[in-house]
C-alpha cells in the first residue's frame, strides 16, 4: 500500500539543485502528493516564478520516483495554488540551509521591509552585527550580507 | 515606408460593444505580461554594465523575476486560448505588443533606468496587489506570488531614488530631470483598456484610473522623501497608444534583438 507519508519520505531525497543540503520537502515546494493505485500525482509550487531550476526539479521528481519499482505512472504538475512563502520551510530545512553556509530566512515574512532583511544573524558566528549589502544575490532568492563581527561576507535566503 | 509597414501591421483594434469578459480579461493579461517582458528585457541590458557589481546583480536579478512572471501570465492566455509563450513572446511584431510606451524606453544613464524602476515597479507592485482579490482565481494566485516578489524591486528602487534623490547637487540633479522626462511616459502607463467597465464591473480589476490613484498616493510622498518634485499637474500628457500597438521606435529594434536566436532555430533550448 502506497501512502503519502512514503512518497513524502521518498522525495526527501531529491535536493533543491541550487541548495543541494535542502530537500524539496523541507523546502516546502511539495504541495500535493495524489495516488491512484499505483500512479503517483506530485504538485509543486514555484519558490520564485523566475526560478530556473523549475523545470529541473519537476523532472527531478519524476526520475527519482520512476527508480521505485512498485510505482505506476508518475506525473508533476507545478501550481500556484498554494502560494509558497519561506515560512514554508521546515525547521530541519533551517538547518540545512545553514549548513550550505546560507543565513536561513527569518520566520514571519508577511511584512518585510529593509529593516527586517538587515537584522539577518550571521550563518558563521551568530552575531547580529551584519550588514546588508544588496537585497539581491547570486540566485533569486538570496541577498548580500557582510558580518562586522567574524568580517565575512555571507549570503542571506531571503524571506519573501 | 512607414505607412507601408503600418498598413502591413494594423494596430490592435477592438470593438468595444462587441467585447466579452473573456476578451476584456486577455487584454488585461497581454499588458500585463507584455509590460514585465519588455521592461525584464530592458533590465537585462544592465547585466555586465551595472554602475557596481551589486547594482549589476540587482537589475539582471530583477529581469529574471520579470520574464519568469510574464511567462506565467502568457501561460494563463495559452489556457485561455492563446498560443503558447514562446509563441506570443517572440513571434509577434511591435504593433502587436501592448506594453506601454515607457517600457521600452532605453535604458539611458543610471538615473533615468532607476526613476523608471521606482516609477513602473511600484504602479506594477500595486497592480499585482489589487489583483491578489481578482475574481478570476487563476490571476488572483500568480499574482500573490509576483506581489511577495516585487516588494523586493520596490524596496531595492526606494532606497537608490531616496540616496540619490538627497545625495549631492550632481545625484539630485540627474534624478530629478530623470524623473521629469519619465513623467508622462509613466503616466502613460495607465492608458484606459477598450473594456475597463467590464473588467471592474465583473470585479476582475479595479481598473486604470484607481490604480494611478493609488500609486499617485504611494509615490508622492516617497519622492517628496527623496527631495524630488513630481511635475505640475497642469504639464501632465500622459503618452498614450502602447496598449493599442502604437509604439515609439525603440520597440520593433528590441524585439529583433530578444528574438534574434528564435528566429534563427525556434527548437533551440539550453
């Protein structure tokens, strides 16, 4: 019997390819997982409508379900149904996020203001004593910072 | 030479007596979309010229936000019944666009791209804002996605409008006669659609005239922030036309440059 939670479980392992220590599951992206029988139905939702990872990981999802063999047809859908906000993502993909050197997105991102995205604490030394250089980055979902502390230039995931 | 290609590329036309909520809803899209793929492209411009490497980034970071989204937006007309985007994004010629005018504006010095930004980011920042609560659901999701986005391109446009805008003589200066020359063109982006009633009757957009007066509201004070001075009402003439397909010269030469590779192989992909 095939459920969610293991198809849940099994995309565990397919990594956001930007971010390779984060899955798609704690990146919160996984907003639907629909059997019948044995084909499996993932929806996903964009984290950013200009992410060019998009296609990559919707042919990531099905490659790595069709090596199930117990698994039927398998298809992805992306939706913007559910609207994908940071505080999507889990605890656990906090913490993968700083393990890829990356301040994770603070929590609560309905109201965002430049304020907000200065306070970024430093993924090295904790240390609230950082700047903001650029509210954008190398991909579209990181920003720019510099810790006055450690004196190390770090990258944000931006709340959004 | 011109009345030639004129005659050969009518302008959009539209009957307005005749025009359901269907067709008033594809218009609203084709400007949309078609707006945030000319002005994505023209950002795009900036990739490797930017004034400093952050400010490179921030503008080739944007275009990618704004092609992104206009891609979704012609995919919402392909499900209406529209060719697919590839299709419409590069295959039509500049009187088929319905982008406003200030769009394809080049991008001129530093501080013309930056008054543009902060002009057309915050009318599109209120737009897709208004639209979160449009009847039609497909449109309401895309664009409580893009609103989350673009607060970025606001905030990022503030902050350059407000350092230089106060900075020194030079800075105020070049912003200010930046920000008299977009005037109209800006203006212009409000140019009434041929069934506005329909749209706001059917609640699927506030219409034109409300959303300037929501970003007249929001901007003013922020540029009065920034020491600058929106031009007297009475030298108000927004430059209209964009949206019927009447578009200054700069348009068909950046078309031909975005669909320079489509043309030579459609398939191409990478």
């Amino acid at each position: 019997m095939i459920t969610k939670s293991y198809i849940r479980e099994q995309l565990k392992q397919v990594k956001d390819p930007e971010i390779p220590t984060i899955s798609i599951v704690d990146l919160g992206i996984v907003t639907g997982i629909d059997i019948h029988e044995n084909d499996v139905h993932v929806t996903l939702t964009p984290t950013f409508a200009g992410c060019p990872a998009l296609r990559l990981m919707e042919d990531m999802v099905v490659n790595h379900l069709n090596s199930y063999n117990q698994l039927g047809k398998i298809t992805v859908e992306t939706s913007f149904e559910t609207t994908w906000t940071t505080d999507l993502i889990t605890d656990e993909g906090h913490a993968a996020i700083k393990k890829h050197g990356l301040a994770p997105p603070i929590r609560n991102c309905s109201n965002i203001t430049m304020e907000v995205i200065e306070a970024t604490n430093c993924p090295y030394c904790d240390s609230d004593n950082t700047s903001m250089k650029s509210p954008f980055g190398p991909t579209l979902c990181r920003s720019l910072h510099y810790c006055n502390n450690c004196k190390q230039a770090f990258e944000g995931f931006k709340p959004i | 030479m011109l009345l030639k290609q004129e005659a050969e590329n009518p302008q959009i036309t539209y009957n307005s007596n005749k025009m359901n909520s269907i067709d008033a809803l594809k218009e609203l899209l084709y400007k949309i979309a078609d707006d945030q793929l000319i002005i994505g492209h023209r950002n795009s411009e900036w990739t490797g010229l930017g004034p400093i490497l952050e400010e490179d980034i921030a503008f080739s970071s944007m275009a990618q936000d704004k092609i992104g989204q206009s891609e979704h937006i012609y995919n919402l007309l392909h499900q209406l019944g529209e060719a697919d985007a590839d299709t419409v994004a590069f295959t039509r010629n500049s009187a088929q666009f319905h982008s406003s005018q200030f769009v394809e504006l080049p991008i001129g010095d530093y501080s013309f791209s930056l008054i543009r930004h902060f002009l057309f980011d915050f009318a599109e920042y209120l737009r897709f804002e208004s639209l979160k609560s449009s009847s039609y659901e497909p449109l309401a999701q895309v664009s409580k996605k893009f609103f989350g986005e673009i607060k970025y391109h606001t905030m990022h446009a503030n902050t350059w409008v407000n350092q230089l805008g106060k900075g020194n003589e030079e800075s105020h200066t070049k912003m200010q006669d930046s920000l008299n020359y977009a005037w109209n063109y800006a203006l212009g982006m409000f140019e009434q659609g041929p069934a506005e009633d329909l749209l706001i009757s059917e609640n699927i957009f506030i219409g034109e005239k409300a959303l300037q007066d929501v970003w007249l509201g929001t901007i003013t004070p922020l540029l009065t922030q920034s020491n600058l001075t929106i031009p007297a009402q009475e030298n108000w003439k927004p430059i209209f036309g964009g949206r019927f397909g009447k578009h200054s010269q700069h348009l068909q030469p950046l078309l031909e440059e975005m669909t320079e590779v489509y043309s030579i192989d459609p398939s191409a992909d990478w």
